[in-house]
C-alpha cells in the first residue's frame, strides 16, 4: 500500500508556524473566468515565498491527457516545461505566513494525494483550508459578483446557498474538503459566480472577490489595487461593449430581473423566485456569446 508521504518531499527548514491557514488552487476542474488563476498569479507576483514542498508529478498527472510544452529550437530541444504541484510559503502583506497549494489537479492517485495533503495538515498543524474557483451562472455583469460557499462545519459558512441538492462532477479539491470533513477538521471552498457569457474570458472581478471572500474567512492581509484596476477595466470595456446594441441590452435585462427576482425571494426567506417567461440560461449565452464574438475581447491584463 503506497505510503502517502512517499508522493512529497518537505523542505526540512521550515520556520515556526501556530495554525497556518492552507490555500489551495489547482489547474484543470472548472475555473469559469479564470478565477483560480488571476488570484494564483497575483499572490505569487506580489508577496514574498518560496516553494517548502513538491508532489510527485509522475505518479499523479496523465501526461498524455495533458502534454507539457517543449520548445523546438532550429535543430535541437531547448526547453521542457515541467508540471510543477508544489507548496508553497507565503507571507501577507504584515508578514503573517500561510500555506498554498498550486499546480495541475491529480489525473490519478486521488485518495493517496488527499491523504498526503492530509499528511502535510497534521505536520504542520494547519488550522484552516480555504479552497476557491469561478462557476458559470446565470447571471449579468451589471451585479455584484456573488459566490456560494461551503464548509466541513455549518459555522464556517457566511453566504446563503444558491443551490439546494445536486449532484456534480468531482474535483480532487472538492474531496479533500470531504476527507478534511469526515476526519473534523476545518475546511472552507468558495465557488464565485461569473457571468456564463464570460467564463471562458479572464474576469478580475471574480478573483477580486475570491480574495476578499479568502480574506475574511482568513483574517490574512493582501494586497488587492492591482485586481481591483483590472476589474474596473475590464468592467468598462464590457459596458461599451454593450451600450447601443439593444439585443444584447435586452439580454442584460432579463438576466437582472431574474437575478433580482432570486436575491429578492433569498432575502423574504425563501430561495424560490416567481417564475417568469425568460429565455433559458443557453439562450441567454448563446446570444451574448455571439455578440461578444464580433467585438475585440476585453483587455483583462493589469
């Protein structure tokens, strides 16, 4: 039976750490508007940390699902880039340090790289795991970006639900949540709702409020001008985008009266909105998606 320590080698000089919180973000599970990634890309560009830990990728990842790139030079093989799923160390902007998960999500070995996940929670006495990503919705872009949470104890959770009962494909984050939860130990996921006519587009909007939503939950400090820039460009774009054309404006409407329809019955207590005669979710896509589709994309870099 493979030993779950055996999948990592841990960095030996490791500083003193009371209750370290645990972020995770893996690369390959639904990440609607690039939510994951902008808040991974950002952290690591702007706070300090170094990599205290590396998983075996060759027992984990299907290379041929997902090939590495190489770089063919003229005659020769110049560069591999290798998939890295690694731990890092990180400091906050006051110098708190917390934990974060980055890489390709496991193609394989998912219970032995929970239970080594598992492994590194009890060796360095992790307090919290905070997992995040973007989900398509429908929902528009002239809203605040919502976002569902959930957690292995009720008390961790803040936001009301959108959803009731349903069933999902799995992702490996979502079974270490669930393996956290049945050993009791504490563990939190944030899904942030995108605009479905957006998802396959980077959305700063959505990683800014993943990390307001981690920062909370979390009490660490980041930085957020940088997101928070690139969220109001992109913000503006979209709205010229839209201002003037009246089918994609009547689009836009539809998808505020259901979502004020919906966050109007969640506020009288129940989550059931009356029903009215809309276009489904699909059309409302396919519509905005065939707009945005002759304009130039909106520049979404900082």
């Amino acid at each position: 039976m493979l030993n779950p320590e055996d999948l990592y080698e841990l960095d030996a000089d490791l500083p003193e750490m009371a209750g370290p919180v645990l972020l995770h973000s893996l690369d390959g599970f639904v990440d609607a508007g690039s939510t994951g990634q902008l808040v991974r890309e950002h952290l690591l560009d702007a706070l300090d940390h170094r990599v205290v830990a590396r998983f075996d990728v060759d027992s984990l990842i299907d290379y041929r699902a997902r090939r590495p790139l190489m770089t063919y030079d003229r005659d020769h093989w110049s560069s591999y880039d290798a998939p890295e799923l690694v731990l890092h160390l990180v400091r906050d902007e006051v110098g708190s340090p917390f934990l974060f998960l980055t890489g390709p999500e496991p193609d394989r070995l998912w219970e032995a790289f929970v239970a080594a996940v598992q492994s590194l929670v009890k060796r360095l006495g992790i307090g919290l795991v905070v997992g995040f990503h973007g989900i398509p919705m429908g929902v528009p872009h002239t809203r605040p970006v919502g976002l569902t949470s959930h957690a292995t104890r009720p008390e961790l959770i803040t936001r009301t639900s959108w959803f009731d009962k349903v069933q999902v494909p799995g992702s490996a984050s979502g079974l270490l949540e669930y393996r956290l939860g049945e050993a009791g130990h504490d563990a939190l996921g944030f899904a942030v709702h995108v605009p479905h006519y957006l998802s396959q587009s980077a959305y700063p909007a959505a990683a800014l409020a993943a990390l307001e939503a981690v920062v909370t939950a979390t009490g660490l400090v980041f930085p957020t001008d940088t997101l928070r820039e690139a969220a109001a460009k992109t913000d503006a774009d979209i709205a010229e985008q839209v201002s003037g054309n009246d089918e994609v404006e009547k689009v836009v409407r539809a998808l505020e009266q259901q979502y004020d329809a919906f966050a109007g019955a969640a506020d009288r207590g129940g989550l059931l909105a009356e029903s009215q005669d809309m276009p489904t979710a699909d059309e409302l896509a396919a519509q905005f998606e065939r707009f945005l589709a002759e304009q130039d994309g909106p520049d979404t870099q900082s």
